[in-house]
C-alpha cells in the first residue's frame, strides 16, 4: 500500500525526520487556514506532480484561495486531487534523491542516494546511472554510520550528522513499519540542515496483519479523501473492500480472478451481450467476500442477470458456493443466475449449488452465451 505524501510525512514526522511545517485542505472553506505564502501540494498518489502542475508556490492570501479552487478541480494521470497539503516555502540550496528500500537483486536492503534529486529517479538512473550510489545493508550487522558517512562525503552534503540521522531514520521505517520503499526526492539542503521535502512510502500488505490498525487507518484516510461515489453499488463496493468497475450494459458478472474476469467481459462482448459491471475478487476468496461482491454487483439497478465465473485454483469451490448460497438465503433470487464453476472442491460447490436450485455449466463459452440470451429475454 503506497502512502499519500501527508500520511509519510506524518511518519516522518513521529520518527523525528525533519518536514516542513503543513496543514491539510480538502475544501476552499479550508484555505483560509492556511498562511501566505505557501506551497500547495496534490494529494494523489503518483509522482511527478510538479511536472504535471499538482504542486504550486502562492504568495498572497488571495493567491492562496485561488490556488486551493484551482488544484481541487484537477486531476493528475487520472487521480482527482481532493486534498492538499499546504506546506510553508522552503529556500532551496540543493535538492539530493535519498531512498532504503529492499533490493530487488539480493533482496536485502540498500540505501541508494544521489546528488541529482527532485527529478524522476527512473530518469536519472536511465540517463546517468553513474550519479546514483547504492549500498547494501547485511541485515545481521545492521546499518552502520560509515555507509552513510561514506555517501555523504560522495555526495557532498555537509551536514553529514543530519545524514546519517535521516538514513538511520528510513531504516528504522523500513524495518518497524514493514515498509519495502522509504524515500525522499528531494531532501533539501537548507540553511537549517537537511529536511524531507517529499515522501514516499510504500508498505508491505503481506504485513498487514502485523500493523492491523495502522494499514486501517491510512486506508481509511485515503477512502475519505476520495470523490464521493456516484452509486449506491460503489458505495457499498468501497465500504467491503471489492473491486468494482461500472459499465453499461445489463449483466451483472463477477469472476474470481482478474483475467478470468478480462476474458468474460471479453466474450460477453462477443456473444453481443453487455457488462454491467466489471468485479473479480482477487483470486483468493472466500464465503464472505462471495456474498458481498454479489450484494455490491446487484445493488446495481441496470443489472437483469446476474454471470459468475469461477476458475478455482486457490479460490475453494465450496467455499463459494456457501457464500451463493448464503445470499439466496437472504436477498432470495433477485436476478436470473448463470454460474460457471471448476477447479478446488468443484463437486462439494456443484452439490451446493444444486440444492439451491442453481446448475453451474462447465463450458465458459457456453455459460456466457445463456447469460446473455437471458438477458436479451428479461
Ligand atoms: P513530485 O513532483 O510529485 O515528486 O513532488 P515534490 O514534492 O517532489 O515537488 C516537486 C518539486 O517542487 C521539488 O523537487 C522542488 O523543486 C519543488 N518544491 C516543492 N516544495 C517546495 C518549496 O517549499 N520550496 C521550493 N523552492 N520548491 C519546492
Ligand atoms: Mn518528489
């Protein structure tokens, strides 16, 4: 899970790395809190937001408010801004690339830093690899100073003790937080010392059930950041944690992994049919998250059939097949059903099935071609 910056620089923060001071604003109610001048900073959670404008330097309290209307109507790569971070101006006297983050290639950490920092370090490591340094850390020795002594001194920072702090600082992150990249593009060289003018922090979900409450909050954090949703179905999709994608068609359909999910879209595409929705969950579900995705895809009014699609591999049939059942159970047969089911425990999820009055097909081609007949008819 990749942090907004706010919520890393609040980590930063109670790890006692230096940040500028900053407020949030997430309406033009709220920019009248924040001081001129300042610099407004997009809330989304993709880099290069300088480039694409997401970051602005206002220098007087109605340039403030401006700016603050401007930036919560935009959007970078796709992402509506609804959040700002206004943050107090800071004079530059050099932007350095500072990241720990677990090497891909020996799966350790590494501490990797440059002089060339505040742009894309993909594009710095593309076009001067040279300026980037890069140290292991044995995990049983731990971090120690001479590293990030030895790349200051490369690098020329002059506060070298602010340095080696900060460096300690991300390892502790990386470490106590389960985190696999920390960085900073740009630390700051300031008058004061070294500061993170930036944050990145990508945590680990393996790890989630080591950190429960913290992944809760920042999740919901970002939930209440986003737009209000449009419909009831979306709503309820972002409340069970479900992936759902309107569309515009009248069939319903769930699949239980992505690419079975594509290739039904597909299909129905090619029997002349139209999706209601798109919504897989995730290849590894269970009862409940069948149940819900069902409640989510059907709280779809537009939806007349309703096409589940399941492939099992570490999803289990059975399991599934309760959570279908389940639902019957509760909401009754809101909607013509057409299951195709195979794979993990098939033949205890097909009894189910039965039972409730439902034949799951074998055939996916064949599956799809009733669901869309069905609803041609209803
Ligand atoms: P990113 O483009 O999404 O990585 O956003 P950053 O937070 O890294 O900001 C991009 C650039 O804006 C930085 O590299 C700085 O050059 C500039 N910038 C951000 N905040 C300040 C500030 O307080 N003062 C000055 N002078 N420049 C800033
Ligand atoms: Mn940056």
């Amino acid at each position: 899970m990749r942090l907004l910056e706010f919520q890393a620089k609040q980590l930063f923060g109670e790890y006692g790395i230096p940040i500028p001071r900053g407020i949030l604003i997430t309406s033009v109610d709220d920019a009248s809190r924040a001081e001129a001048p300042a610099v407004l900073k997009a809330q989304v959670i993709v880099g290069g937001r300088g480039k694409a404008g997401g970051i602005r330097l206002v220098r007087t309290a109605e340039e403030v408010i401006n700016g603050v209307q401007d930036l919560l109507q935009m959007s970078i790569k796709g992402y509506p801004i609804s959040a700002l971070l206004a943050e107090e101006p800071i004079q530059i006297k050099h932007e350095y690339y500072l990241s720990v983050l677990y090497d891909k290639k020996t799966n350790a950490p590494m501490i990797m830093a440059s002089a060339a920092g505040g742009v894309d370090i993909e594009q710095v490591s593309r076009e001067n690899p040279e300026k980037i340094i890069r140290s292991n850390i044995d995990s049983f020795i731990g971090l120690q100073k001479y590293t990030p002594r030895y790349m200051a001194a490369k690098l020329g920072i002059g506060d070298m003790d602010g340095f080696i702090d900060i460096v300690g600082k991300l390892y502790d992150i990386l470490l106590e937080c389960d985190a696999t990249l920390v960085e900073i593009n740009p630390l700051v060289e300031t008058e004061h010392g070294l500061l993170a003018l930036d944050a990145k922090i990508v945590l680990d979900d393996r790890a989630e059930f080591r950190h429960e409450e913290r992944f809760a909050r920042i999740r919901q954090e970002q939930r209440d950041l986003n737009k209000k949703p449009k419909t009831e179905a979306e709503r309820l999709a972002n409340e069970r944690n479900i992936t759902y994608v309107p569309l515009e068609g009248n069939i319903a359909m769930i699949a239980d992994g992505a690419g079975t999910g594509m290739l039904t879209l597909d299909l129905i595409q090619d029997e002349g049919g139209g999706a209601a929705n798109f919504c897989e969950m995730g290849g590894l579900a269970n009862t409940q998250i069948m149940f819900d995705a069902m409640e989510v895809v059907l709280a779809n009014p537009k939806a007349k059939v309703l096409l589940i699609t399941l492939i099992g591999g570490l999803t289990r049939m059975d399991e599934i097949a309760e959570g279908i059942a389940q639902y019957i159970r509760v909401h009754g047969r809101m909607v013509p059903m057409v299951v195709r089911m195979c794979g993990t425990q098939e033949e205890v999820g097909r009894a189910t099935l039965h039972d409730i009055g439902i034949e799951p097909f074998e055939d996916l081609v064949k599956t799809v071609q009733a669901a869309v007949s069905l609803a041609r008819t209803v």
